[in-house]
C-alpha cells in the first residue's frame, strides 16, 4: 500500500463550489438565451399605424394604401397583365392577389427551398414574352446534400392555380452550410437578356474568385445559357456566366430605362451599403475596399477607394439595409419623375427604422438629395416596385407582412 497521504474532501466546500458552478451555468444560459431572442427580435418591426393613412413627403402629400395583410415575409411581387400580382413569401409559397383580394391558396408547382434565416422563395420575374409563352421566373436557394445550399433559377408555365413544367435553369456555384447572403435579385435588359445577383454567403474572399459564383452579377441568356458576348467567356480560370465582381450581398436589381443600365444595390456590413451601376467585366471591390466596418466594429479593409476598382454610385453610413430597387417613370407623381426608389429594412441595424429612400438625380444622371418616405411605418421594407397604374408598390418583410400601394394624397 502506498504512503502517499490523500486529502480528506471537505463536502462542505465541495457543495459550495458545485452550487456556484451551476449558478454560474444558469446565469451564462440566461444571458445565451436572451441574446439569441434579442438578435431574433432585433429584426423584427413595432406594429403599424393604422392605415390608410397620408403622410407628408418634401414634394407632395402621399396616401399608404393597404392592398392585403397577412403575408409572411414576402420578398418580391410582378404584375401580371390581367392585373393581378405574384407575390413570393420566402417559406417558399408564391401568392397571387386576384382583383384585389389574396387567394387563400398558393400557387403550387414552387420548387423546395431552404427556408432558414434569409433564404427561401426570393425574387419573382415575367418573361419579356410573358403574354405569348407565360413563363415565370423565381430564384431560390436551394437544398443539397451536407446542409449546403446555393442560390438557383427555375421557370416554369404559369397555368391558372399552378406552374407546370417547373426546372432549375441555373444553379449558381456558390453551395455553402451559410443560411444568409443569397443574392437572387432577377433582371431583364432591353435585349432580353437575364441577370441574376448571387451573395458571398459571409465568406467574403469568394466575391473576388474568378471560378466561384459567390459575390457576383450574372448575366444570361433567357434559358440559362451562356452569352456569348459576356466579358469573361473564354477567358482562363473564370466562370463564364459571371458579367461583374467583387460585391458582398446584391438585394435590389433594375434596368434604367433611360438608359438601359443595370443597376444593384447590395448591403455592406455595419455601414457601406452601395448603389452601383453595373458595367462589363468590372469589379466593384468587396471587400477590397469598403465604407463599412465587421458588426464587431474592427476594419474589414484600410481603404474606401482604389483606382483599378469601380466606386459606388451612392453609399449608405450608417446602412440602411437596401432591398428592392426602382425608377419611376409614370405619371402619378410627376414630381418623382426619373427618380430611383430604393427600400431599406432597417437604419444603423435599429429596429422600427424601415423606410424607402428617393434619390433625386440631376440632368446629368448625378445623385443630388436622399429623401426618406414612409417612416412613419417602422417598418422592414423588402421590395418597391412601380405598378403598371403608375403608382408605387411596396412590401414588408414582417412576419404579418403587406402589400401597400402609395398613391397621390390630398
């Protein structure tokens, strides 16, 4: 038997230690939970004013008009040209509202999607040819093995109550176990060419590599093939649907029609959001450079600007977390005529600072004043759309989300 003496325990002490072992434990639970309800709540809006409802704007009077209630998460809406609207919820349902009212039941055919954190049904698109094909166009992200997902594009035939014939026409390059920065935005140029956004997906180097889809705008043809034409075809090492690089997390997309311009606007992380004017074969730098910082506060990158990269047109400190984008081109509000409409979900990462921003520009295509509209509503603005009526259409990304319809006030 050895001789080495062993200390008698004290279970006195020994019962103090494990009950501020589990005070302890209870107390870091407590603080864990409450964080991750505050992050969750953090995106969530106060309840809106009743509406109708007109509010004051520099130029003019404008009314809010609700056109239905009890959306959930909508993301993006067309108009059809009977009148009606599709209308996506990011679960993974595409709705339509029929004269005015929402139909109760989905249109069914919708690809499955990940519906987790900012993925799910995103963007809704119409064919340039709609009225003779009925093609529909919706971007998703979609599952794959191991927990990954990728941002995709299906179509199909848009038949009454269903879409038929439904297939992916693209599956971005981009699969990641990350819930967030899908991109997804859908746009049509004046020569029927589609362009697509597709995020970083938070792994920020994937925005500067030539053979990954992440961080990019896309450009193809209406079935999913390749231009031929595009700036990178051909070209070693570089995936050849990509048409620029270099962006973070693309959320608004349109064509000016002046001009015929693509223009996106993506979100930066705590500041840096960008408008940007989308030219072939540019980089438009993240995160290179950026006006923005990490949500920790700590730089990113030590510069704002560089000479061989592409400067945004209009950048946001603090963010305001842009969504949908679009100019006004009706005759409704002939004040806001040639005006860009850009939507924000929240300001500064504040709760209940959601709004739309109206960029006035002059003459010369130059931004010269930044109107905020409709924050009197608190809230999280996912899309702004003009109507074929030449009224604005916006939604809200909210759990009891709407559609609203600004119109000329008294």
């Amino acid at each position: 038997m050895s001789d080495l003496q062993l200390p008698t325990p004290n279970c006195k002490e020994l019962r103090a230690k494990s009950q501020r072992g589990l005070r302890a434990l209870a107390l870091t639970m407590v603080v864990a939970t409450t964080s991750f309800a505050w992050a969750q709540g953090a995106r969530s809006s106060p309840s809106p004013p009743s509406l109708p409802q007109t509010f004051f704007s520099a130029e003019l009077p404008i009314r809010v008009v609700p056109v239905v209630t009890g959306l959930s998460h909508p993301w993006s809406l067309a108009f059809l040209p009977d009148g009606n609207i599709l209308v996506t919820e990011r679960a993974g349902r595409l709705r339509i509202v029929r004269d005015g009212k929402l139909d109760p039941t989905p249109i069914a055919g919708t690809p499955q999607v990940v519906a987790r954190a900012l993925g799910g049904l995103l963007d809704v698109a119409l064919h340039p040819q709609f009225v003779q094909n009925r093609i529909v166009y919706l971007s998703y992200s979609k599952p794959g093995e191991n927990n990954l997902s990728a941002t995709a594009l299906a179509r199909g035939v848009l038949d009454g109550t269903s879409l038929k014939d439904v297939t992916d026409i693209f599956v971005a390059k981009s699969w990641s176990k990350s819930t967030t920065n899908y991109g997804g935005r859908i746009a049509f140029d004046k020569a029927g060419f589609l362009y697509l956004t597709v995020g970083e997906r938070q792994e920020q180097d994937r925005a500067q590599k030539p053979d990954d889809h992440g961080g990019k705008v896309l450009r193809l043809r209406d079935d999913g093939s390749v231009p031929p034409d595009n700036p990178f075809v051909g070209k070693a090492g570089y995936l050849p649907e990509i048409y620029s690089v270099g962006h973070r997390s693309p959320q608004g997309l349109a064509m000016n029609p002046a001009t015929g311009a693509i223009w996106e606007n993506e979100h930066g992380p705590l500041g840096g959001d960008e408008l940007n004017i989308i030219l072939p074969g540019k980089n438009y730098g993240w995160p290179l450079v950026t006006f923005g910082t990490d949500y920790d506060g700590t730089k990113i990158s030590d510069s704002t600007w560089r000479a061989d990269l592409e400067a945004p047109f209009v950048y946001w400190v603090p963010s305001i977390a842009v969504s949908g984008l679009t100019f006004y081109t009706g005759d409704r509000f002939p004040a806001w005529k040639g005006n860009v409409f850009v939507g924000g979900m929240f300001q500064g990462r504040t709760r209940g600072t959601g709004h739309i921003q109206r960029i006035v520009l002059n003459p010369a295509g130059k931004p010269i004043n930044r109107e905020p509209l409709l924050t009197e509503l608190r809230q999280r603005i996912r899309d702004v759309r003009q109507g074929p009526d030449g009224l604005l259409y916006v939604l809200t990304d909210e759990d009891a989300g709407m559609l609203l319809r600004i119109e000329p006030g008294n």
